[in-house]
C-alpha cells in the first residue's frame, strides 16, 4: 500500500466533506482560469483588429463608440461623414492609407460593410472559396458569417436595414456572393464585405423620389467610418487635432481609446479575480478546518500507525497527501470547468456576434493554476501535519 | 525476551517513575499489573521504544533500545513487535484486509501475497476481509485486530488491557487466543491489565506488579 493510495482512501472515507472542500477549490481555481483566458483572448482580439490603424475618423459623438463601431463591430455609429470631407483627408500628406467602412445593414445579425479591397489586404484576408467582388452588389462572406448562415459562392441574399437585423428588407436589392474568406480569428470573420457603391445604390435607390433627387443624393454621398494608416508615427501628435478642430469630423486614437477600454474591464477582471482569491481562501480554510477536524477524528488512529512502525514523518505525508490529493483533482476540474465557462461565454458571444472567444486556447500562465492549487493545499495542510507529525502515541496507551 | 535495568523515566514537569529490574524469557507470558496511572502505560511505551528512558535500558526480544535511532526505534517496532490496545483502532476508511495491511506499510515492508489472508484464516475471520470495521461484532473485530498484532510475527506482543470491556467468556477465548498467537510467533507476551480475570486465565504468566508509590517516584516488583 503507497502513501499516496492510503490517503485518497483516508480522503473519501469523508465524501461529502471531501466533495464541498473540492467544489470550493474548483470553483476558485475555475474562476481565476477563467478570467485568464478571457483576458487573453481580448487582448489578443484587440490587438489582432487594431493592427495597422492609427486612426479612426468618424461623426462627433463618443471617441469609444466610434472605435468600437468601426474596428470590432460591437457597437452602433454616431452618424455618418461626408465623402468630401473624407476624400479631403486622403489627400493629406500624413495619411499612408485610407480604408472607407460604410455601416447600415445586416443580414441575419452579421453587418454588411461597405468598404474597398483595401479592407481585404489590411487584414491579408484568403479565399476559402470564389474570390472577391468585381462589382457592386457583390459580396464576401467572413468565414463566420458563412457557416452560420450556410450561404456559399454563388448564392444570393437580401440585406435588411439595421445593424442588429430585424429592420425592413431591401428586396429589390439582392447582393450575390462571390467568395467567402478563410478564417483569420479577427474581426472580419464575422463581417459580410460589399464594395461600398453597393451601399450607397441600396440606399440611394430606396430613398430617391426621381433621378433628380438621386444625382442630389450622388452629390452628398456620406461614408460612416474612415480607418487611417499614417505616413509617419509623428502624425499621431498633429493630425487627430486637426480633424477635430477644422473639419466636421471626430477623430478617435484606437490606441488611447482601448488602454481606457481595457482600464475598465479590467476592473471587471479584478473583481472576478478577487472573487476567485476569496473562493480560494475559503476553501483554504475549509481544507484546513477538514483536515484539522481529520487529525483530531483520527488522532488514535495515526497514533496507531506510529505503534505499528511508521515515522512521524510518514504519519505527516499521509495529511500532505491527502491535501494534495483536493489540489490535483480541484486543478483538473478547475481547468476543465474555466475552459469550459470560456467556451460557454464564447459561444453566448458569438450568438451575438461580438468577440471572438474559445474554450480550446491554452495560456502560459494557466500553469499557476495548478501551483496555487498546491500552494493552498499545502498551506492548509501545513499546521494538521505538524500536528499529526507530534502524534503523540501515549494516547493510544490511554485510550479506554 | 525482556530485560530492563535501572529504567527510570522523567516526565517533562511531572513525576519521575522508575521501574525495578526485570528478566522475562523469550516467549514467556508476563502481566504487567497496576492501578490506573501507576505507570502501566509508561513501561508499555518505553518497552515499545516511544519514549526514550531518563535513565537505564531496555532490551526487548534481544535488542537494545538505546542502541537505536529514532528512525531505527520505529523501525524495529514495525518489524518485531505486536501491539493490541484496548480500543481496537481499525480505520472505517478501509476495509478488513486494508487495515491488516496497514502494518506493512507503517512498517515499510513490503506486502507478502496471501499473508493477510493466512493471518486472518488463522484467527478464523478470512471470510470478512472485504467488509468494513462497522461491519463486525465486537467479537470479530478483537480477532481483526489481533491477526493484525502477529502479522509481521513479532518477538513480542504488548496487549494494553486486552479484557477490559469483554464477558468472561469472551475474555477468555480472547486470553486464549493471545497466548496461542504469541505461542505461535514464539513471541514474549506481555499484558498490561488490572482485570483479575486475565491471572486467573494464565495462572502460569509472571506477574510484574506495578504499586501505588509509582506516581510518587517508585514501582515495585512483585
């Protein structure tokens, strides 16, 4: 019989003890684990959209919608801008490149974005199947997108007004799929790609009494979101001011606008990672109350063990073991169940097509998991098996 | 056997016991007799290697304690000696045959196949190997727990009130097993006990009477 083997026995000859004291580690260590993958994740999905753009042009409004609108397609736009104006900035000298986005329909829930093939390369977008539009009404399916609504080359759908769908169908505009793009985990698997005349034809159409007011409506074309690369990283102190100040638009630093971002769910992440310390406190105190409570039960018992030859440090390792033993199953189940609340909230987000978040990933710091399992453990465990280590074996010579 | 010199024990801010010499052969029978706190317990302990004597020595079945390391103590005491307390301590977290092979363990002896089994035919009680310690009559688990006491086939078995809380007729067959299982082992038996019943039992036992003067700092031999 193994040290080991005798004190998973010892462990569950208690069950139900043994199963609160394990519950309570699991549910801390899943907390923690928890909140590491979805930390790692958000930062790995902010980091992934946001390569490459310095900036991002919109309607005045609020700095954090406009990025959260025009980069991760989680929020609504403040309004539109003006495709003079936006042309305008293009002509700058400080902007490398300009990526126009125009927003305003859905189809099933996954936006329809207008924009150029500029958007594609910026994002070194592949095909998994067909290949990008060549005109308007034409689109590419993000690979998300396409397997949700099973839509494939060649098919055909009507987008409807609104970005979170339920708006009205524009019937009379059906777009026709030309490709759908292999996966790239950011944000454009779950976008549908138009060129953005497709847009303005959409709404022109359905908005023009007669072909006078549509040239009116060609003149005063609008765009909702301008993403800009600059030329130079000296451009990020002077031309955001220059949107701001001399023209009708707002412009809103991607980088400034997601450290506040990450600031604010970071504190989410604190309080669930305190909740997770405090859970783990909890069950450090359990344990030890367990084990305490093991050693005052079994006091004659491991006294009995001395009698029969055993040292007081093998009497000791059975109480360590048996700690240990809570420490290795709650790290299992503790993983088990973080990754699977991960899952669960990745699948909770996709339902509504926001970040993209997955049970499988694995982080590096993950390995603490198991660690301040044992930690805790041993911590808990440490004055029972002092204890049981002085067992004194005159009080099974006492024992009437 | 057992040969004690000049033992005395101190305890930390309590009495000092000291025992009178004795001289018990191998695989003789010896009672060790005496009023509650006389020191019965004590003596068991020190014969056991537990506590380390302030002065004097022990040498049990032919090995002289103060010879010995702590860790070394243990050990003996794993391999050479029986112990059958009043209460019998066989743990609810295991079953019969566990708990029988919980002296190869603290011992850290290997387990031999078919030994737990031979000692619990041997004490008739082979078919409860499987159940729990509740599982069995009083009766039953006295004979668990002494199949436990020879396993390892001591060279001496120290029974701390073996009869205490039996029926004579029960106490008797308890007595009877005992003296066979160390006849077996060709052990030395020692028994601590105040139960008159256990003298009229083994009338050929020595008898090692420990007096009232212990707690005052002296045993007497009778």
């Amino acid at each position: 019989m193994k040290t080991i083997a005798l004190a998973f026995r010892y462990l569950w000859s208690r069950p139900l003890q043994a199963l609160l004291n394990l519950l309570l580690l699991t549910l801390g260590l899943a907390s923690i684990t928890f909140v590491l993958l979805a930390s790692e994740q958000i930062d790995r999905a902010f980091q992934r959209d946001l390569a490459g753009i310095d900036l991002v042009v919109g309607a005045k409004g609020s700095p954090m919608q406009l990025i959260l609108a025009g980069v991760f397609h989680i929020d609504v736009p403040p309004g539109n801008i003006s495709l003079a104006d936006v042309e305008e900035l293009r002509r700058q000298p400080q902007v490398a490149k300009l990526i126009p986005l125009s927003l305003g329909d859905a189809f099933r829930g996954f936006r329809i974005v207008g924009t150029n093939a500029d958007y594609l390369s910026h994002y070194r977008m592949a095909f998994a199947q067909g290949q990008p539009w060549a005109q308007s009404m034409e689109a590419v399916l993000g690979a998300q997108a396409a397997q949700a609504t099973a839509m494939k080359t060649g098919d055909s759908f009507i987008g409807s007004h609104g970005l979170g769908g339920g708006g009205h169908g524009h019937g009379e505009h059906p777009y026709k799929i030309t490709g759908v793009l292999a996966p790239c985990g950011c944000v454009v698997d779950r976008l549908i790609l138009t060129p953005t005349e497709s847009v303005w034809q959409v709404h022109e159409k359905a908005m023009a009494v007669d072909d006078e007011d549509r040239k009116a409506l060609e003149a005063e074309r609008e765009i909702t979101i301008a993403l800009i690369t600059y030329n130079s990283p000296l451009a990020a102190v002077t031309f955001p001011r220059y949107v701001n100040s001399r023209t009708d638009m707002q412009a809103a630093a991607p980088a400034v606008e997601v450290s506040r971002l990450l600031r604010m769910l970071g504190v989410g992440s604190e309080v669930l990672r305190g909740v997770g310390a405090v859970l783990l406190l909890t069950a450090a105190l359990s344990v030890f109350v367990a084990l305490w409570n093991a050693v005052r039960e079994r006091r004659a018992d491991l006294a009995m063990l001395r009698m029969l030859g055993a040292t007081p440090a093998k009497v000791a390792a059975l109480l360590v073991c048996e700690a240990l033993w809570l420490a290795v199953l709650a790290s299992v189940l503790g993983l088990a169940a973080g990754h699977g609340l991960t899952a669960l909230v990745g699948w909770l987000l996709e339902g509504q097509r926001s970040l993209p978040m997955s049970g499988r990933l694995w982080v590096p710091a993950e390995a603490w998991i198991p660690a301040a399992a044992v930690g805790v453990a041993a911590l808990a465990a440490l004055i029972p098996t002092v204890s049981a280590y002085r067992v004194d074996v005159a009080h099974l010579l006492n024992t009437r | 056997m057992v040969e004690t010199r000049g033992l005395r024990y101190q305890y930390p801010g309590g009495p000092a016991l000291s025992f009178d010499d004795l001289d018990v052969p191998q695989g003789a029978t010896l009672l060790l007799q005496g009023v509650s706190g006389a020191g019965k317990s004590t003596w068991l302990a020190l014969a056991a290697g537990l506590l380390t004597p302030s002065a004097g020595e022990a040498v049990i079945a032919g090995q002289r304690l103060s010879a010995l390391s702590r860790a070394a103590r243990d050990a003996w005491r794993g391999r050479h000696l029986g112990f059958l307390p009043q209460k019998l301590h066989l743990s609810e977290a295991l079953t019969v045959e566990r708990n029988m092979a919980l002296a190869f363990y603290a011992a850290g002896v290997p387990e031999i196949r078919g030994t737990v089994q031979t000692a619990l035919n041997l004490l008739g009680v082979g078919e409860l190997a499987g159940r729990r310690p509740s599982q069995l009559s009083g009766g039953q688990a006295q004979r668990v727990a002494l199949a436990r006491t020879i396993l390892m086939e001591p060279r001496i078995i120290l029974a701390d009130e073996p009869t205490a809380s039996l029926d004579d007729e029960a106490a008797l067959t308890g007595l009877k097993l005992l003296e066979n299982c160390a006849f077996q082992c060709s052990a030395t038996l020692v028994i601590a006990t105040h139960d008159r019943r256990v003298q009229e039992a083994l009338p050929a036992a020595m008898v090692y009477r420990i007096g009232h003067r212990a707690a005052q700092g002296s045993v007497a031999a009778a």
